[in-house]
C-alpha cells in the first residue's frame, strides 16, 4: 500500500488537524498516511507581534521546504496562515469543508459595554462589538478551513477529494488577499459565503457585495474588478 506523509506544525490544533486529513487520504484513497511533525519559526518566535513584525510564513515555510525537499507529500496548514503567494513548485491540492467563521467576543462576567478589547488584530480591533455576525465582523481570509497544500506536479493526485465548494469560496478570498498584499499590519477581511462577499478594509469599512457563480469561476479578474469598484486598486 502507497504511503502518504503530512507535514505538520507540532501545536495540539494543527496536530488535531492533521490526523483529521490523514484521516479522509486513507479512506478516499486508500493509502497509509503518517505525521511528519515540525516546529515552525511563528511556534519558537512566542513573543512575535505579528502586527509590528509581520507575519508571512512564520508557521507554514517549515512544512513548504519539507515539501520541496521531498520529505512530505503534503502540508497541512490553517489557511487563513497561508501567505497570499507561496513558494514556486507549490500549490494547494484542496480544502477539507469549512467550519464555523465567525468570530467570538468573550465578556468578562458582570461586563455590560467593554472599555478595552484584548486583542493582537488590527481586523478584529477596528471592527469588533457583538453580536459578531458577518455583517458586523469580516472572517480573516481563509478562516475555519484546513488547507492541504502539495507540489504543484501533485494537485491532480489529491485535488479530487477534498471539499469544492470551500475551494470556490477560498479561491476568491485568497485572490483579493494577493491582490491587496494583506497581511498582519492591515486591518482587512474577506468572505465569501453563497451569493455574497462580506469584505472589510480599513479604507472602505464594511461592505456587502453580491456575488454571482461567475465570480467564484474566475476569482482573480474578479478580485480585480472587486477592488477597483472599491477604490483600492
């Protein structure tokens, strides 16, 4: 029987991840899969400020050069980790199904109206004050779904059995994240979810924009096109 191994961040989230996507190769392709568990620079850099230092690559470069070395057959990432651009050879075979987006304010007991809010998010800290629907907090991009990534030579090997709606969702989320070069020094989110963008900039505050089926075909003309009715491009 053919082996698969999974890079993997060592935290008990990724690792809880990993065993889930080991999990769905073994079933949808019959083949053993086995962790190869990783400490990334974001999983040493404790004391990291992502929002003055930035953050690109700080948990995924690890597992992507694990990949190029042929160490791993894939990499398991929490996409909204995941730099817009990634490393040439690379590419994403697919998503496992999405899970809950939205974003939680927890209030200390006996707190009606919070006076300070503790948070390292530029996109949280602009926008934050229950109930957080998405109409009132933006998801970061790619938020509450597990990406597998692989060499590029690979994505037909594995594209097939992962979740194709979440990858038309992320497809058109991840292509404004490029578009934009966001990163953890701004305050911006993305969602797509059935018919609508929920989109949050720190230029243009909150919109919500119709999507239709031919968006989520061709994500990057659209993301263009999105930004520049925007006014950000």
């Amino acid at each position: 029987m053919a082996k698969i191994i999974l890079a993997t961040r060592k935290s008990p989230l990724a690792l809880a991840q990993s065993v889930m996507v080991a999990a769905h190769l073994r079933s949808a392709l019959q083949v053993e899969a086995e962790l190869l568990k990783m400490v990334t620079t974001g999983d040493r850099q404790t004391e990291w400020s992502l929002e003055q230092k930035g953050g690109k690559g700080l948990f995924t470069s690890e597992l992507e050069q694990a990949l190029l070395r042929g160490e791993a057959d894939v990499a398991v990432h929490s996409t909204k980790d995941l730099p817009g651009e990634m490393p040439a050879g690379l590419a994403i075979a697919g998503y496992m199904p999405r899970e809950n987006t939205r974003d939680v304010l927890v209030i200390r007991t006996g707190l009606a109206v919070p006076a300070k809010i503790a948070t390292g998010s530029p996109r949280r800290r602009l926008q934050i004050f229950r109930p957080l629907e998405f109409t009132q907090m933006v998801p970061a991009v790619g938020q509450g779904a597990i990406a597998i990534q692989c060499r590029a030579a690979d994505v037909a090997k594995f594209s097939t059995v992962f979740d194709a709606a979440t990858a038309r969702g992320l497809g058109l989320e991840r292509a404004l994240q490029t578009a934009l070069g966001g990163g953890c020094h701004t305050a911006f989110g993305a969602h797509a979810v059935g018919a609508t963008l929920y989109f949050y900039h720190e230029q243009t505050g909150l919109r919500s924009l119709p999507l239709a089926a031919a968006d989520l075909d061709a994500p990057v003309p659209a993301a263009a096109r999105i930004l520049r009715e925007l006014g950000l491009k």
